[in-house]
C-alpha cells in the first residue's frame, strides 16, 4: 500500500464510526444474520451425507422411482437459491442503514 | 469417436481461438495500469463478473468429470455438483463483501489491512501459489489428455498449445481479456449443456418419471444406481471430501480475485446472485448429462474412452447429435479449459508479482509501469512452471489433484479470512500459524493417504499401506487450520483493537475515502 492511501485513509475517524450505537446495532444483527443461516445452510447439507452413509432412509422411493435422495438434493438446490435472494434482501437494508451511519459520522456523530 | 480432426471440429476449435485472440487484442489496448491487468479496473458489472465467476469456477472437472461421475456412478456422482453449489452460499454469506470492502487485487491485501506485516503477506502468497499450481496442474493434465483423446495428437503438444494460449490472453490482455474469454466459456457452456439435456430429455419423452424409472434398468447396477453407495461406501470420507467441496470454494484464490474486479459489495453481491443461478442450472443439469450418457453411450463404452468417465460428455452428444455436436462440445471442453487456466495464472501472478515483488521486496515502492511489467513477467513465470510441471505429471489422476487444491484452499484460507473479518483478538502470528497449519497439515495427510499409497503395485505412486484411509483429509486439516490460528493467537501477546476497528468498519459499510465528503 501506498503512503499516498496511508495518509489519505487516516482522514476518516474509524474509531468514531465504530463507538457510534448505531455501528454497533447494525453489526450486531448483522452477523447473528449470517451465522445463524450459515450454520443452517451447513447443517442441512451435512445432514445429506450423514444420512446417505449412515442410514437408509433417503435410500427409500418418494415419488415413483425417485428416491428421497434425489429430493433431499432438489430441496438443498432451491435451499440454495432462495438463501441467495434473501441475503440480498437483508443486505439492501443492511446497505441503508450503513449509508445512514456513515451520514450520522460526516454531520458530527463522532468526534467532529 | 474420430481419430482424426473432422472439418466441423477444426471449424469449432479456429472460431473459438480467434474469438478469444480478438477480445485480448480489444482487451490489449485497455490494459495499461496495474489494476487494469489485475482487476480490470475494478469496472465489471454484476452481471458481467457473475458469468465471469462462473466460466472461471466450472472447470473441465466438472463438465467432463461430473458428468462423467454421474454417468459411472449415479447418485454418487451428483455429490460434487450439490457441494460445489452450495459453497456459493459460504462465498455469499462470510467472505464475498467484506472482501471487497477490504481488499485490492489480492487475498493478502485484505489480511494485510488488518496486519501490516510482510511475513502474512509473504504465507498468503506461498499458499495461494500451492494452491493454483495444483489447480493448474490438474486442468493442464485434463486438458492435455483430452486434447490427445479428441484431436489425436500428443500429449506434450497438448499442453503446450493450452499453455500458449492461456499465457496469451493473460500477458496482453490481463483481466479485462481473461473476464471476457471466461464470459463467452460461460454461454457457451451453457448453451452446450442445455442442448445435450434437452435431448437427453427428448428420448425420456419429456418425463423426469420415466428418466428415473429407465434409469433402474439402464445399467448394470440397478436400482442401486438412483441411490448413494456406488462409490462412496466410507462415511466420514464421503463427509470429508463434501467438507472440501463447500469450504473450498470460498478459499481459492482465483474466485476470491473475481470479487476485485467489481467496484463495490452491492456488485459482488449481484455478481454472487448470478453466478449461483448459473452454475446451479448447470449443476442440476449434469444429472441429464451424466444419465443419458450412461443410457446412450454406455459405461463400457465411456470407461473404454477413458477409464475416469471424462468422454462421458461429449460421447453423449456424438451419440445423441452426431459429429456437428460432437465437435461443438469439444470446443466448449476446449474453451472451459482456457479460461479456468487464464484465471489461474492470473492470480498466480498477483501473488508472485503484487505480493511477493512488489510489497515485500519492493516494499510497495514501486511505479505503475513497472508493477505492469513486473505482473507480465510474474504470469510467465506461473505459466512456464506450471506447463514444465504438467508435462511431467501425466499419470497423475485429475480429480485427486483438484480435490486437493479445495482442501488446502479451506484449511489454509478459508480460516484465516474468517478471523480477520470477524475476531478481534486475532493477530498477526495467528494470521500466519492459521495458514500455515492448514497448508502443511493438508499436504502432510494426502502425502500419506490412499491416493498416493496402494498395498498392490501400480494402484497409486507408491507401493505400500496408507497411514490414513481418507482419501480427501479436510475433516481433519480444515479444523486443523482454525486451531492453528486460535493456538497462535493466544500465543502471542499482540492486540490492536484500534486496527480491529478500522477493519469492522470499512468491511461493514464499505466507507472508503471517496463516500466522505471532508
């Protein structure tokens, strides 16, 4: 890095964003967020080969010669997709709130 | 299969080499700044680097081998395509924006804003090159063999036409040319895979009830072929090797590059969006692929083409589209090689020439014309030794090597992004314990597992009892990895909540110095 950019990145007070009530707010909710459906998503994909390996009720027909299997995949497939949108409407208002902080910041939520 | 090129086939092959020789002359004359040959400029839209992710992700092992796998081996086949998917929502949910809001051209850039120390640089940068050489190792030899298979000319010609072309596109047209060529792999891809499940669905009589109930009768396994079990009989392998697969993903250097090329989190994360549409039709579709060539090839006939089920593909299309299809898929196979190698030696290079020359030897002082000239010779460099290293590693098996390069991406990388973004009390020997136990500890256990050791001579490398059974070790190493960035952690008494700060920031609202008005 540049002492150009040093220089320039010391202008913005990041303690003073980071002590702001409403920093603290957003990463909070933020991160419970995304853990908690990151430890979801995992454990329902984790949970496929367990029960393939350790079980046979996937191996069972559900509807004509599908077998539970494959609907188990289908179901992490659209799992998948729709955990995407969602993130991406949680993530739009983590974005507004985000903007709102950083203007709380520049009309003197911090040092200023 | 022909033995020789068919004109179609070398219709095929011309078109798409001078396609991509014209977008990296376009590209050429766009590429004048260092973040022009990393990045390109930072300037691609979320649509534009989501197909880009995805022409860069889907490798030729996953659309000759999975279809391949599928074919051979059923539902057992269908785990890679689940766990490569789903790891998107890791890429999404933990690494994608913070990473953006972080990081400049490399992996080491974002953990070096948080520990401005060049031994972290120095480790990101040894592990981001183990793990694109042998990514790159494994596309080469795929791409070699299946060049021989299908133009029928040698082995060692192959990889040096590959090696060529990739080094081609990356030294004159950086970025820009490498997002492009994996753009246009991407649609083509696409339009390949659709084609062949379309008819592949035709001859089921557009019915997924029929597909299955033929299915059972198809091949010589049974009903069994529909169920887990073909060829993943040990548990914790099978969860091993599925922990590598959605871990892996959000570790390896070349798709964590692509987050750089867009010009803010709200375009990674649309980037993501896009990629995970495309790559998951894709996915879904390699059932069709993998189904109708078992159906209408055969497995004999598929194993008899090659022993990994890698022809699987494009036999398929023979059989269902005959020789225009055929060589249309070929060249799709050819194309998706390209541009995964491009993207390959394109981050090479950014931890060769960006990290290791430029900020560590250079210390950052360092113009733009020589970081340009410094980042051209660094993918050369990448290029030469790779090409030399896939030339001498023919009989090496594909699938082990890029299973391989996912292991060590999540236990070497994937543990110490996590930290930097989210703990606070991490430091800088964490930083480099974190990396360096997980890629130590991932080569020392397949070093020793069955995929290098075989009690029966010319099963594997060397002749003797593996010391592990697993075959894909990062159930051990990826936790291995987090608890080497814990342990060195306590160890040392260093702590800047200061810097943490500064890091929580920025990766949380992106605020850089351009949204400050003052």
């Amino acid at each position: 890095m540049g002492n150009n950019q040093e220089n320039k990145s010391i202008m913005i007070d990041y303690d003073a964003i980071a002590n702001q009530e409403s920093f603290k707010a957003l990463v909070r909710r933020k991160n419970s967020f995304l853990w908690s459906m990151t430890v979801i998503f995992l454990a329902a994909y984790m949970l496929l080969p367990i029960l393939t390996s350790y079980t046979k009720v996937l191996h069972q027909k559900a509807f004509g010669e599908i077998t539970w299997v494959w609907v188990y995949s289908a179901g992490l497939f659209i799992m998948t997709w729709c955990l995407c949108h969602l993130y991406v409407a949680k993530a739009n208002s983590f974005d507004k709130e985000a903007k709102a902080i950083i203007a709380e910041y520049e009309n003197g939520g911090g040092r200023r | 299969m022909s033995n020789g090129m068919s004109l179609t086939a070398i219709f095929f092959f011309v078109a798409i080499v001078g396609l991509t020789l014209v977008i990296t002359w376009w590209a050429s004359k766009r590429t004048s700044s260092a973040s022009d040959f990393y990045t390109a400029g930072g300037g691609l839209t979320g649509w534009q680097n989501g197909l880009a992710i995805a022409g860069d992700y889907l490798s030729a092992a996953s659309f000759l081998g999975i279809a391949g796998a599928v074919a051979l081996f059923g539902f057992d086949g269908f785990f890679f395509s689940i766990g490569y998917l789903v790891a998107y929502l890791v890429v999404l949910y933990i690494v994608a924006e913070p990473l953006r809001n972080l990081g400049k051209f490399t992996l080491a850039d974002m953990i070096t804003a948080r520990f401005d120390s060049a031994k972290v640089r120095g480790t990101a940068a040894l592990s981001t090159i183990t793990i694109v050489l042998f990514y790159m190792i494994a596309q080469l030899v795929g791409a070699g063999a299946l060049i021989q298979l299908l133009l029928g000319i040698d082995y060692w010609v192959a990889v040096l036409i590959v090696g060529f072309m990739m080094t081609t596109y990356v030294l004159f047209g950086g970025m820009t040319a490498t997002s492009w060529v994996q753009i246009i792999k991407a649609c083509l891809l696409m339009l390949g895979t659709v084609i062949i499940s379309f008819l592949v669905l035709k001859e089921f009589g557009f019915s997924i009830a029929t597909m299955f109930k033929e299915m059972e009768t198809a091949t010589d396994s049974g009903a069994a072929y529909l169920n887990p079990g073909l060829k993943y009989q040990n548990g914790v392998d099978t969860i091993s090797m599925l922990i590598a697969l959605v871990l892996g993903t959000a570790g390896l250097p070349h798709i964590l590059m692509r987050f750089f090329t867009v010009k803010d989190a709200k375009t990674a994360r649309s980037s993501v969006i896009w990629a995970t549409w495309i790559v998951g039709i894709f996915y879904i579709l390699t059932i069709f692929l993998g189904f109708g060539a078992a159906k209408f090839v055969g497995k004999e006939a598929i194993i008899s083409a090659n022993a990994a089920g890698n022809m699987a593909a494009p036999l398929l299309a023979e059989a269902l589209g005959g020789d225009i299809l055929f060589s249309f898929v070929c060249a799709v196979a050819f194309a998706t090689i390209l541009a995964v190698v491009a993207g390959l030696v394109l981050s090479g290079a950014s931890a060769l020439s960006h990290d290791i020359y430029g900020q560590i030897i250079k210390k950052g002082k360092i113009t733009e014309k020589e970081q340009v000239l410094a980042a051209r010779i660094g993918s050369i460099t990448i290029a030469v030794i790779s090409i030399l290293l896939a030339l001498g590693a023919q009989t090496l098996n594909v699938a082990f090597l890029v299973s391989l390069a996912f292991c060590i991406a999540g236990s070497a990388n994937l543990p110490v992004i996590i930290y930097t973004i989210y703990w606070k009390r991490f430091n800088t020997a964490g930083a480099i314990t974190a990396m360096l136990t997980g890629l130590i500890s991932a080569l020392i256990l397949v070093a020793v597992s069955p995929n290098l050791w075989n009690p029966v001579e010319g099963k594997a490398i060397f002749v003797g009892n593996p010391l592990i059974s697993l075959t894909n070790p990062a159930i051990i190493s990826v936790p291995l990895g987090f608890l080497g960035g814990f342990i060195g952690t306590l160890l040392s008494k260093e702590t800047n909540d200061k810097k943490y700060r500064e890091v929580d920031v920025k990766a949380n609202t992106g605020i850089s110095v351009q949204d400050v008005s003052h």
